[in-house]
C-alpha cells in the first residue's frame, strides 16, 4: 500500500505519493487552497479517498510540520497542526507529522536542474516539497529485516 505526502501550504497544498512498497516517492499534483481551512480540507479528504479506492490502496498520510531551523515552532506550526487534527477526524487512514524544515528549498533545487524558468518550476514547486517530505519519512523509518549491528559478526 503506498503512502501520501501532504505540504499544507496558505495558498496551495502540494500532493504526493510513494509506489506500494512505500520505498520512493514522486510529485502527484497540487491543489489550489481555496478561501477557507474547510474547503482546502475538503480537497485533501477528497484526494485521500481517490487514492484509498486504486488498487494499491493508500496506507498511511504524512504531513510536513513546519519548523524553524532550529527546531521551534513556527507561525505556521499551529495552523498545520490545527488542519492535522481536522483531517484526522475526516479520514480513516493514519496521519503523522513529519519536519519539512527546508523541503521547498531542496524541491526547487532539484527542479532547478531541468528547468530555468522560475515560473514554471513554482507550478510544480508544492507537489515536489511534498514529494521531499515524503521521501524523508519514508527514509527515516527502520527497514523491516534490516540487519542491526546485533547482527554482524565480530
């Protein structure tokens, strides 16, 4: 089942989705926010189920909680938090938090290899901050039968 990767942002929501073994991640889309929290919570919900009916089924949500660099809430961090606790009650999949700090920058970089033009890069910039936030999760949690150092020889 594959994972979805959310960048809650004030004017536009980056989505983002992992192949079903939840190993990498890709840019899906991005959803333009809408005036109110409700109605861009109703665009997230609606992209949930979308992805929960394909086959490979959807598994888990990870949203980018965003930070200051040095770790500490942000003025967005509330807010984020609020619209988790929302999507919470509106899904059944599970939601967690995971640290964006700098996902945007490293997004536009990346897109910056193939593409000069800032304004086009800025289209696709949302769906791939939500795509390095995706990543970085997925890349952070154990592997399953990975080998400890329990495991090596001496």
């Amino acid at each position: 089942m594959r994972a979805l990767g959310i960048d809650l942002g004030r004017r536009r929501i980056g989505l983002a989705v992992s192949d079903a073994t939840q190993t990498l991640a890709r840019p899906l889309r991005t959803l333009e926010r809408g005036p109110s929290d409700r109605l861009a919570l109703q665009g997230v919900a609606a992209a949930v189920d979308e992805l929960s009916a394909e086959p490979d089924g959807l598994a888990l949500i990870v949203v980018g909680l965003p930070l200051r660099l040095d770790g500490s809430p942000s003025d967005e961090t509330a807010h984020v938090q609020e619209m988790v606790t929302a999507l919470r009650r509106r899904v059944r999949v599970p939601v967690v938090l995971q640290d964006e700090r700098l996902s945007s920058h490293e997004a536009d970089s990346r897109l910056a290899l193939r593409e000069r033009d800032w304004r086009k890069r800025k289209a696709r910039l949302d769906a791939a901050a939500a795509a390095v936030i995706l990543q970085d999760y997925l890349d952070g949690r154990p592997m399953p039968n990975a080998p400890t150092g329990e495991d090596q020889p001496s």
